[in-house]
C-alpha cells in the first residue's frame, strides 16, 4: 500500500502534518507520538526577532472550538535555528518551518537565514489574524498575496507554501494570486476571526477581544475552500480546520487535499496525529485502496 | 517516567459543601511519580467541551494508586465531572507542571491556600517534612480544614467572620503573629499579588502556584503564559509557560 504523497518535489511518507502552532516544534507532543510516524513537523511561526505575544487570556472554549490570540509569541530565528531544527533533525520526518513577518522584509530575513539550514518546505503565514501589522493584512488582497509570494520565493532556496486566510469573500482570488506569484503549494485554512463575550465577566473573552477560531466547528468550511482552491489552481493544496480523526482527514483529502494539518485536535488528544496517520491506512484497508493517490480530490 | 494520557475510573465521589466536589480517581502508575503542586487535565466526554479542565492533585494514595481532585462548579465541564458516580470512567492527562520544591527539615514553612487554591496545599502539607502551619482562607464556608490537621497547625481566615480571623489569608498571619522562613501559596490573584508584597517586604522565600486559562496543557501552544522579570529559557522572551514552567514560581521571578 502506497501512502506516500509529494508536495513539490519533497516526499512525505503519509499526507499527515501538524498544524502551526498547536505543536510548538515537536518537542512536547514528541513525549506522546513518535514524530517518525508523521509526514512532516510544521513548527509555530517563527520571525526575524523574538515575538512577546499579546495579553493573556489568549485563549477561549467555544461550541466545538476555541479562540486564540496568542499574538505569534515566538523566541525568533537564531534561538529556533540553534535549538529547534537540530531537536527536529533526530526524526525522520520533514521539517516545514512556517514563517511570520510584519513587513515583507521581516519575511525576507528569515526565509534567507534559513537558506542553508535542513529544512525541507517554508509554510509562510499571510493570515494570522491576531496582529496588527502583517500577518492577515498580506492575506485579504489579492495583489498583496502576489507580491509577498514573488518577493519570498525571489528569496527561497526551500519551495513555498503560502497559507491563506479563510476571512475573505473569494478563497480562489486569494490562492490564484499565490499560483500567480510563483507558490510551490498552498495551505488552508487559516483560523477564522471570532469573538466572545464573558457574561459573567461583561468583557471579551480573550484580551486581543477578537481571535482565531478553531476546531470541528470550523470543518465544513474549511472542506469548502480546499475543495474550491483545489479546483481553481494546480498547484497541491494541504488542507486544515477542524480536523479531529482520519475521517475528517480522508473528507480533505478526497475534497482535493494532498496533505492534511491537524491543529486543535492535539489538545484534545496529545496522540491524535499519528492516531489519524494510522487511521488513514485503515481506511484505505478497508476500502481497498492501494494508492492514497486515488483518493485526492477523488470528489469533484 | 512520562506523562500520559488515559481513561481512568472515578472510585469515590462526594461534595464537600453546596457547591465543591470530591473525587478520587484510579490514575494507575503515574500516581508514584506525583510531587505536590503538580496538575492533571481532566477531559469533557461531550465533544462540544474540547478542551481539558485543569485540576490540581489534592491528594494521592500511592499504594491504591489513586489521586483525589477537589473542584468548584464553575460550568458545564466541572459540572459534568460532579455527575460522575464511583464505577464511571473520565480521561485525565498528567502529572503535569512542576510542582513545590521540597524543603529541608530545619526549615519553617506557611502554607496559603485561598479559597479554590486550597486543595493542592493538603498533599503539600502531607509530603512536607519539615515544620509547617496551614493558614486556609474561604468566603464563607469552611472545606478541607479538617484533613490538614493530622499534619499541620492549621489557621482560618472568612471574609464573613464566620470562622477564625475575619479577612483574608494575612490577616491570620498577623493576628496570630505567624511566621516561617518559607512561604507556598495557591489561590486567586489579588491574594498571591498581596502575600508576593508581604514576602518580599518580610525578606521570606515564597512560591505561588499560578493560574490560566489553557488549552495544551504541556507548554505546546503558548496559551497560558505568565509575565516573568529575566527573559525566560524557553520563550527568550520575559513569558513563561503556566503549564509547563509553573505552575508553581519563586514569587520574585514572576510579575503578577
Ligand atoms: C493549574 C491549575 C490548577 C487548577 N486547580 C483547580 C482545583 O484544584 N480545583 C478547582 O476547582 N479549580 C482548579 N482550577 C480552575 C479550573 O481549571 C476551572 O475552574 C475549570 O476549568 C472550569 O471549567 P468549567 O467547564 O466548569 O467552567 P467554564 O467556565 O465553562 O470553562 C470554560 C473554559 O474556561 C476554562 N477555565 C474556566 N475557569 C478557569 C480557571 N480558573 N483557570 C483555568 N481555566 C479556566 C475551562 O478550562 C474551559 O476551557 C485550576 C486551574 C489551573 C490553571
Ligand atoms: C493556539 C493556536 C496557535 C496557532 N498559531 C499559528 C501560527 O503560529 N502560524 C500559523 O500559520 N497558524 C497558526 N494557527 C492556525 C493553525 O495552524 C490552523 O490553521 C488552524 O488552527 C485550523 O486548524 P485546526 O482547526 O485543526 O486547529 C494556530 C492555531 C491555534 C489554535
Ligand atoms: S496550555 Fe499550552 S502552553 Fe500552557
């Protein structure tokens, strides 16, 4: 049986990956799941400088979801490429090192410091809703996202994949701008901008006030805009939102998804991503369904 | 040996007034491995609740292998918990955090438990091997008190008057002129904000137990940080991991 599945040129041994920011760098789920067993690591944002994040609380439980606002706190490039990328390094697994910026320079700088590190793919964040300046203000407009994209990959020595915001009014705009600056891959969804209100409290939720949602709540239309983005550009589409079993998984894949990240998930359940790896192969056991080629964007 | 992950049963389960629960849980091997001021997140069966509740360790019976939370009804997850009869099954993550430093004999220790923060002062003061008072503050009505004083002199402060000193947990110490070159503290802000100032003024080592709202719970997603002075090891920036970090800090490397 063949699960492996490639995302421009580099070659996972299953679609499933870690979404950004729910797994730090792999260190602490790394005492629950073999990290071996996973398609690739993709680690929380990391920027040119060290990021203190916003306020707390940063996180709030909603119906079948949470909003966070961790505001992208992140210790910055030397301290993750000193001590991140060897800890990943001891997995065979691919490490996707996602990236965030304020300015296009700020992503500029990290992409080249991680020029000649051993890092297999660059997941860069133009949809993080939780600050001000970059982040999701290069992810609604469509031109933004070509330029960024263009300015990156004229950077890149890694291929590109650039994640998108849901929190737009045509998710196909979005990602054809990203085909258009020369993306190797694209990512979805990002989380989508919520709120809630403590009524006991009378306040926000969570300190930012607005947040990302997460989680099973957001899944049907984070399946929508994969199936969407896969139909509207050629370029592979790992999809995200709200994944919690293979299930869930093998809908993304067969919505068009070469690739899948499970996010919120691990804090419900610290073994979910290789649960969901082994569930897939179950699947397709059970199916008979000897390549995981077959099933991506099997639904038209 | 690590933290994990798994259902357990629920043995014993009975409230301790109108609106706090007992319950004793067969947590199997990692019960050996548990230090006092350490956590576990208890998980809602209902999907809709996806994200753990943590609870701190009260108590644990090593040779059972059993450990014992002790909750308020806040919402719908601990009020879930407080349906669970002996028999039932609940998952549970840890032992998670850090827990209280252990303390040399010759020493003198205070323990300051305020209201909800009481609970993981009892398996403190029961592991303790040195000398300790126990000064447990409450709104109103008492709980726990009674299990502290096989091993402890024990204090109480009720912000009605209805028990011991009228007031807070500082008011007992210094009505009855307490003191100890140790202090260890659980319970809300503003109480841990006040007894930080009172350490530092009285030049006493102190140690708090902090709280915030999580959603890991081993220091993956950056959820429940708390403000430090020096830059911290892990983030390099001045925030460090509740969950992960603390809960329990030296009351002078963190900003309340
Ligand atoms: C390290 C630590 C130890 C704790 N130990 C105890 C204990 O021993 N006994 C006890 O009664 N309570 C303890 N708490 C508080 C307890 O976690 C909350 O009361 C509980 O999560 C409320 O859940 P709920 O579903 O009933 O309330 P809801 O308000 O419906 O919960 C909604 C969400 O907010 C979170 N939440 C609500 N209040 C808190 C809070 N005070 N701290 C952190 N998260 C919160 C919940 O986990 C949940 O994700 C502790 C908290 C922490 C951080
Ligand atoms: C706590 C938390 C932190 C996140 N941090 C990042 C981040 O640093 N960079 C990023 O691109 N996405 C981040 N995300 C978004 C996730 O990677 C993912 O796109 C989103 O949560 C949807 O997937 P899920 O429902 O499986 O969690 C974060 C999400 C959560 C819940
Ligand atoms: S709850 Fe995730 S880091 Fe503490």
């Amino acid at each position: 049986m063949n699960t492996k599945v490639t995302i421009a040129g580099v070659e996972l041994k299953n679609p499933v990956m870690t979404a950004s920011g729910t797994f730090g760098s792999g260190q602490e789920y790394g005492e629950f799941v073999d990290l071996n067993l996973l398609g690739a690591v993709v680690t929380k944002g990391v920027s040119n400088i060290p990021w203190p994040g916003n306020p707390t609380p940063r996180i709030a439980e909603t119906y079948g979801g949470m909003i966070n606002a961790i505001g992208l706190q992140n210790p910055g490039i030397d301290v993750f490429i000193k001590r991140d990328i060897p800890y990943l390094k001891q997995y065979d697994t691919k490490i996707i090192v996602n990236v965030c910026g304020k300015t296009a320079q700020d992503y500029v700088d990290v992409v080249q410091r991680l020029g000649d590190q051993p890092v297999d793919l660059l997941e860069i964040n133009i949809s993080c809703p939780n600050v001000k300046e970059g982040g999701i203000a290069f992810g609604q407009d469509p031109k933004a996202v070509e330029a960024i994209t263009k300015e990156v990959k004229r950077h890149a020595r890694q291929p590109v994949i650039m994640k998108l915001s849901p929190n737009v009014t045509d998710i196909t705009a979005t990602a054809k701008a990203a085909e258009a600056g020369g993306a190797d891959a694209i990512s979805l969804i990002n989380t989508l901008t919520g709120m809630k209100i403590d009524i006991n409290r009378r306040t926000f939720a969570v300190a930012n006030k607005t947040g990302g949602l997460s989680g099973p709540a957001i899944k049907p239309v984070a399946v929508r805009m994969v199936y969407q983005t896969a139909q509207a550009v050629k370029l592979p589409v790992i999809g995200m939102g709200g994944i919690m079993t293979a299930e869930d998984a093998i809908e993304f894949i067969l919505a068009g998804a070469t690739a899948v990240s499970v996010g919120t998930a691990n804090f419900r359940n610290p073994y979910a991503t290789a649960e969901i790896a082994r569930g897939i192969q179950a699947y397709m056991e059970s199916q008979g369904v000897d390549d995981i080629c077959q099933l991506i964007g099997a639904v038209r | 040996m690590a933290k994990e992950k798994k259902t357990v049963l629920v043995t014993k389960q009975e409230w301790l007034s109108d609106d706090i629960c007992s319950m004793w849980l067969k947590a199997g091997s990692m019960v050996s491995q548990i230090r006092p001021g350490q956590f576990i997140s208890v998980y809602s069966c209902d999907g809709s609740r996806l994200l753990p509740r943590p609870i701190s360790i009260c108590q644990t019976d090593k040779e059972k292998e059993e450990l014992r939370i002790v909750y308020r009804l806040v919402g719908q997850g601990t009020r879930e918990f407080s349906a669970c009869k002996p028999g039932d099954s609940i998952e549970i993550l840890g032992p998670l955090g850090n827990g209280f430093p252990q303390i040399p004999p010759d020493r003198t220790v205070l323990l300051m438990g305020g209201g909800i923060g009481i609970p993981p002062m009892l398996e403190l003061a029961k592991s303790l091997g040195c000398g300790k008072t126990a000064v447990l503050g409450y709104r109103d009505k008492l709980f726990l008190n009674h299990e502290f004083e096989p091993c402890c002199r024990v204090f109480v402060a009720t912000e009605d008057g209805s028990a011991g000193t009228k007031g807070n947990v500082l008011d007992a110490v210094r009505e009855n002129g307490l003191q100890a070159d140790v202090i260890m503290a659980c319970g809300p802000a503003p109480m841990l904000r006040a007894i930080k100032l009172y350490a530092q003024e009285n030049h006493i080592e102190c140690y708090l137990s902090l709280e915030e709202k999580m959603a890991c719970g081993i220091g993956a997603c950056l959820a429940c940080v708390c403000q430090t002075k020096e830059v911290d090891h892990h983030s390099n920036v001045h925030n460090a991991r509740i969950c992960k970090d603390g809960p329990v800090f030296r009351a002078e490397e963190v900003e309340l």
